[in-house]
C-alpha cells in the first residue's frame, strides 16, 4: 500500500522553554498524531482482513480429540501454565503417534503453527462452522519414552469474534462470562451454556459431550482437543489494539511510526529520539568478537547518527555474521537490543552465531523447540535463571580488573598488529627499491637481482663451493684490498682479445720461428722505433724535405690513410690479404698492382652504372605458393648456380628436381629463371 510521504516541518525549538510551547515539537503535534492514528488504524482493518478466520476444524493442521486417548484416566484438568495435562508412553502407539506428529509439525514450522488446547466445539454445518471457541497454548514434549503435554501461555482465550465476525451466529455486541482457566475446566459446561445465552443468536443443542457432534443441527459441547493450527490474527489484533490505545494517550508519538505518514530527516530523527529519551551514545571503539570488514563498522557508525539502517544482501553474504557482530558490540556496550524475525530458525541460527559467553546474555521468546529440543518457555526460563545466577555472582572490582588487564592486552596487540604491517610496509619498500651497489650487471630491485643470480647458476654456481656455509675459508683472503680493486677494473675493461690470451699457450720449440728469423724481425721493429723517435729520425727528416704545400695536406691525408686502414679491419677473412696488399702497395714494393688497380676502377664504375640502370628483378609468385616451404627450395638452387651449376633437360642434378615442381608459379621477368642472374 503507497502512502504520501509530505516533509515534515520540524520547529527548532529549544529543550527548554514555556510549556506552551511543548506543541512546536513533532511528537506533540496533534495533526501529526491524528495521521498516524488513522494510518495505524488502517493497517489493523487490513491486517484482520488478511488473516481468514479457520471456521472448521478440517482446515487445521493436525488434531487429536482427548476422547480418543487410550488411558483416558491419565487426562489432568491444568490450571496454571506448567501443569501437567497428559503423559502418554510410548506402549500406547496410536496416542503416542499422534502426539508425535502435532510436535513435529510446530518444530518444523514454529513461525506458522501453533499448538493449542481447544475446548468449547460448535458445530454449525448450514454455516458451514465446526471450530473451538476456548484456546490456551500448550507444550508438547518427547521425555524420554513418553510424549508430555503441558499447559503454556498465561490465560485461555475466547476467540469466538475472531471466529465468528459476520457469520450472523452470534450477537458481537453482547457480553460474554470469562474464560475458565483452561478448556478441560471443571465449569466449563456451565461457561459454554452462559456464553450461549449472551451470544449465540440461533437454535442449537447443548451437552457435556467429549465426542464431537456430526450431521445436522447446530450444537454446542466442550469437545476438548489439542490441536496443531495455523496462527490466527489474534495475535495482530493484540499489537495493534495496544498500538491504537498508545497513540490515543498523552505519551510522545513515536519517530518510527511518524515516519510512515511524513519524512523526516536523519538529523530530526536523531532530536526526535534524544527528546523523547531514546538517544544513545554512538559506538566509537566497537569489540566484534568475529572477523569484521570495513562494511560492518560502517553500519555501526551510522546506527549512531541514525534510527535505523537497512543492510540489504543475497543469502550466503554475511547478513548473519554482521548481524552478530553488530549484537556483541552493542551488549559490550550495555545496551539492550531486541532481534525479531519472521521465522523462528532464523533467530536459532543467530543464536548459534554468537561466542558462547555472549550467547548466555540472550534470551531467546520464539515459539516451538529450541536447538535442544526444550520448548521456548523453558529457555526462556532458562535463560533468566542465568542471568540472575550472573548477577549474583558479578563482583564489579573483579570486573574492573579484568576489564583493564584486557585493555591493556587489546592495546599491546594493537600496537604489535601495527608495528606488524609497519615492517610489511617496510619490506614491500625494500622490495620496490633499487640496489646500486652489489656490483657490475647487477643493478636493480631485490628479486630482480635474485633472478639474474640464479639465471646465472651454471656459471656462477662453483662460488657454492667456495663462501658456501660449510666452506673451510682461509683467515685471510687471497687478494688484497687493492690487488682485488686493479682485478675489477681489468675485469670491467676487459677485451675479447685479452679473454683469448688466457686460453693461449706456446707452441713447442720445433714450431717457434730460427733465431735469426727473429733477429731480423727485432731489428726491423727496432729500425722502425728508430725512424720514427727523436729529432734525428729518419720520418722526422723526410717530413723535414716536404715542401711547404705538401706539408699543409699531410694532416688530411694522414686522416684518410687511417680511415682506410681501420676500414680494413670490416674485410672479415680478407682482413690480412689487404693488409698485406696495402702495405706492398704504400712501400712501392708493389706499384704495378696499384696500376693496375686503378686502370681496373672504371670497370667497376661501368658495372655500378649498368646496375643501377637495369633496377630491381620483376618478380611474380602465383597465389597459392606456400612461402616458407619455397624458400629453402629456392636457396640451395641459388647456391648450385652461383657455384657454376647449370640447368639441364638429362640427368637433372638434384637442386634443379627440387625447384622445378615451383618454377612455374614463380617468374622472373615473365620467364622461369636457368641462371644465378635469372
């Protein structure tokens, strides 16, 4: 049902003032109050009208007359809850059974169905009613080898408006005589004959019958049975009338149902509660005694700003947990907190959620068994007794104690947590730092260094051995401070050719050049050195002859000539050929190949020209040619024609077989290629 919500005006008055101004606060608005008592009222017509009335006993859930218990010697007449009404064992199948069954079906569905005790059968079949008019709940238990019933609740009812309302059967105006303590009353024949002669408008028969009346005729007989039904709206009617008799009085109007006929304001809600003396103290240092996320702090947090907070969520996310840890952290803070649900397994479950020591502060009121298949009254009871035996027992020095020594446990462990994820913070740093100074290649974060360490294992591994935790190391170590700094800077400086030179080892003395041979090469180097050192050298005197012009070149040609030379260095394999062919040249030792040389360059510009001239090779490749199976096909026929092989129509050499399955796909200027040159 939509109701319009308006904002509510909400006047700022002070906490203190005039009486007469008492009316400027909400909850003493008169207009505001009507609203919600027509609201409230209209909820109870729809509510009553909801709940259907069970006019006939073949609607109920289960039943068993008492008329049809085998002992009937063992029935009791109950007058205060508690007492014993039947004990049947478990030698007296049929009854036994039937007991048995009504139980089960009110554990299984406690929020649904209730058992009663049922007195009072009228019987009505033109108005199609057969229904108990006198209820009273009862326990049904299984001790041992026997099924227990017992009288609960705290009075019979009357249910006859409930039952009755607009069938015509009765007069709902007219009085009617208490109930009896119970529906197996001694009196309760005499009740039933009053009740019939203040109420009942149609001619009916009476009896003290226990057996239920059949066929036509309106009767009335006592009938007693115990009956497993479906709950009624009596229960509704209770809440709602007390509701109504609430608002009718001069009592502050509640902020939750004033919220269902205006809006008001999270910060109003919260003046609202404190004026009327139901404003707490937020939770500032929650105890959750369970494993606890930022979400559930944060509903904390808001049940101290706020009158209510919706947490909404799919089964299996938590609503219990945080529901428990919400409990614990109010209890601890001594507050009182009142859980409801619509089914009654739900709040067991609860129950079951909580630490034992906190789960003995709670006391549980809904109906049917328990976990432990007591009935509700005796945990109730139960749990009140504990309570008690906890109060009387509570020394508030003691508590004081452990209250502190707890603290100061909580806050050493709170302090050991951060100093915790302080060092965790710490190592993550480390982690991301880079390391500078563990030597060469080995520049970069911790775990990138242990990566290169260990990618290097096979060549670094025999440094195990070595500084291993089990290696025997000499008291001093092999190389001095600085011996050990010059090896790292010949280490970091080192050439491919100083590398060799540790692998290199003198020929045997038959192979080593004659003396004399050796002789001459020393005098030549030492010639050289001549030639070239002092003032009086042989190079410094011809540089000396050089004319004025020459001289002014020299610098530039000397430039060239060392280009060139170093050039010779990129020749590969031919590197000492033309070494050998440049210095014969130089010397004049070799001045006709120099000739010849330089007639043999414009041949080889003629050439560069003709190829420049004749452009790239025009290449087709038919579709459907698989690229990477024809290459190598192709590269070994290359390679027989450029070492002179030719094609032929006999006898095909075997490159010339392989390359032919392809030749027709692939073109070379419009024809299939025979030569290197195509």
């Amino acid at each position: 049902m939509a109701v319009p919500h308006e904002p509510l005006r909400i006047a700022g008055a002070a906490t203190e003032g005039p009486t007469d101004q008492i009316t400027d606060r909400p909850e003493h608005d008169p207009a505001l109050r009507d609203r919600v008592q027509r609201f409230v009222g209209v909820l109870r017509r729809v509510a009553l009208a909801r709940s259907r009335p069970v006019r006939h006993t073949r609607h109920h859930v289960g039943e068993l007359a008492l008329v049809d218990v085998a002992d009937q010697g063992a029935i009791r007449r109950p007058q205060d809850g508690g007492d014993e009404i039947l004990r049947v064992p478990a030698g007296q199948g049929a009854t036994f059974d039937a007991l048995f069954d009504l139980m089960r079906a009110a554990a299984d569905q406690p929020e649904a169905v209730e058992l009663v005790l049922a007195g009072g059968l009228l019987h009505a079949p033109d108005h199609d009613v057969r229904v108990h008019l006198l209820t009273r709940p009862v326990r049904v238990e299984h001790e041992g080898d026997a099924m227990v019933v017992t009288l609960a609740g705290d009075a019979t009812r009357w249910e006859d408006d409930e039952l009755l309302e607009g069938t015509g059967l009765v007069d709902e105006a007219a009085p009617r005589p208490d109930a009896p303590a119970s529906p197996l009353d001694e009196d309760l024949v005499g009740v039933l004959a009053s009740w019939a002669d203040a109420r009942l408008r149609v001619e009916h028969e009476r009896g003290d019958d226990w057996i239920g009346p059949t066929g036509a005729g309106t009767w009335l007989v006592p009938a007693p049975a115990i009956v497993a039904r479906r709950r009624g709206a009596s229960a509704l009617r209770t809440y709602y009338d007390a509701m109504v008799t609430d608002l009718a009085s001069d009592r502050p109007l509640p902020v939750g149902l004033a919220q269902l006929v205006a809006a008001v304001e999270p910060a109003d809600r919260a003046a609202w509660l404190a004026r009327t003396g139901h404003d707490a103290t937020p939770v500032t240092d929650p105890l959750f005694p369970l494993p606890v996320g930022a979400a559930q702090g944060r509903i904390l947090s808001r049940l101290g700003r706020d009158s209510g907070v919706v947490v909404e969520g799919p089964p299996g996310t938590g609503k219990t947990h945080t529901i428990a840890n919400l409990l614990c952290a109010l209890l601890a803070e001594g507050r009182r907190v009142l859980v409801t649900s619509e089914k009654a397994q739900a709040l067991r479950v609860l129950r079951a959620k909580l630490p034992p020591e906190m789960r003995d502060l709670c006391i549980s009121l809904a109906g049917g068994p328990s976990d432990g298949g007591d009935g509700a009254d005796r945990e109730f009871g139960a749990g009140i007794a504990g309570l008690a035996a906890r109060s009387t027992e509570f020394d508030p020095d003691e508590a004081d104690r452990v209250v502190a020594e707890l603290t100061a446990r909580r806050a050493g462990l709170r302090a050991d947590r951060d100093a915790a994820l302080d060092a965790v913070v710490a190592a993550r740093a480390a982690e991301t730092a880079v390391q500078r100074d563990l030597g060469p290649a080995m520049i970069g974060t911790r775990a990138e260094v242990a990566r290169r360490v260990l990618a290097g294992r096979e060549r670094d591994g025999w440094l195990a051995d070595v500084v291993g935790p089990d290696a025997d190391l000499p008291r001093e170590p092999p190389l001095r401070v600085t011996e050990f700094r010059e090896l790292r800077a010949l280490l970091a400086s080192e050439t491919p050719a100083r590398r060799d030179r540790g692998r290199q080892v003198l020929p045997p003395p038959v192979e080593l050049p004659p003396e004399d041979h050796v002789a001459d090469l020393v005098a030549t180097v030492t010639r050289g050195l001549d030639a070239t050192s002092g003032d009086a050298g042989e190079v410094v005197a011809a540089l000396g002859r050089l004319p004025d012009e020459a001289a002014a070149h020299l610098p530039a040609v000397s430039r060239q000539v060392a280009d060139a030379l170093a050039g010779l260095e990129d020749t590969g394999e031919d590197a000492d050929w033309a070494h050998d062919v440049a210095d014969a040249v130089l010397s004049g030792r070799a001045g006709h190949l120099w000739a010849r040389t330089v007639e043999g360059l414009g041949v080889v510009d003629a050439v560069l020209d003709h190829d420049r001239r004749a452009g790239p090779a025009q290449v087709r490749v038919d579709d459907g040619v698989d690229a990477a199976a024809a290459a190598p096909v192709f590269e070994r026929f290359a390679a027989f024609l450029a070492d002179g092989g030719q094609t032929r129509r006999w006898f095909k050499p075997d490159e010339q077989k392989a390359v032919e399955p392809w030749l027709d796909r692939i073109h070379l200027h419009g024809t299939e290629p025979s030569t290197v040159s195509g």
